[in-house]
C-alpha cells in the first residue's frame, strides 16, 4: 500500500502581512455550542472587512452603483479559535489585481495577537450590474485596490 503525499498545512501570517485594519466586535450570537466563535462567522467577517473598506473608498455604492462584484471561489485556513467577547481585528490584502477580478485575503487577528488566528480568501469577479457580464475594473476601485497590492 503505498500513502498518498500530505499537503504542506497553512502557516498563520503575522499583522505585517496585511495593508489595513478593521476592527469587529464578535456578538454573543457568534460562539456555537463548543464555546467559540463558528466557522461560518468567519466568512461574514470576510465580507464585512472587505466591503466596508471598498465603500469607505468611494467605490461601491450598493444601491446605484453600475459595477458589483461577485464572489466566485472562497477558502479559510483556522489556527487558533475566537470567542465572544473578543474583538477580531481583520487584517486586509490584494493579492492577485486582475482586469475583472480581485484576489482579497484577510487575516483575522485576536485584538493585539501578532499571529493570524484565521487566513482566508475570496475573489470577486467584477460585472455589470444590469448584465452580469464581467467588466473592466473601474479606475476609481484599481486605484483604491493598488495600496493594497501584497
């Protein structure tokens, strides 16, 4: 019988590894029945770090904007657990700046740990709004993304 190869496992990134950050409270509602925070959470988390800084930027306007982006693959690695009444600190990063899509990591971070206690991706594809045919990256959202290039 012979085994199969073992992947390498994931490392925890440090803070240094991510642009900008975003602090969220964790809610009662986050921790499941063994007591901390549930992997599911992780994802909002994801979508919270990631759009809040887009509309701070001025480039996402969820109600008359022309362009929306649509997620099309997502992952997380989890090293160390998260509990209410922490507060998460989420780290943000682009990591791949296409001509329709953006590859946006976060590293989720205990208030005041130096190591990710979570790493996760998601790419958004770009798209008309009306259409839902990929588009260009506006100028506007290229130029908030650029800062954040990895």
């Amino acid at each position: 019988m012979t085994s199969k190869p073992q992947l390498p496992r994931p490392a925890p990134l440090p803070r240094t590894a991510f642009r900008v950050f975003r602090d969220i409270p964790t809610r009662w509602s986050d921790n499941d029945v063994y007591g901390h925070v549930n992997n599911v959470v992780y994802y909002s988390w994801f979508d919270t770090a990631v759009n809040a800084y887009l509309i701070e930027q001025g480039t996402l306007d969820i109600h008359h904007g022309s362009t929306i982006g649509l997620v099309i693959e997502t992952q997380c690695n989890y090293f160390a657990p998260l509990a209410f009444p922490q507060t998460v600190q989420a780290g943000l990063r682009v990591s791949q700046l296409g001509n329709s899509s953006v590859r946006y990591e976060i590293g989720l971070f205990a208030q005041g740990e130096e190591m990710a206690a979570a790493v996760g991706h998601f790419v958004h594809v770009y798209v008309d709004k009306a259409s839902r045919r990929p588009c260009a990256l506006p100028a506007a959202l290229r130029a908030a993304l650029e800062p954040l290039a990895a």
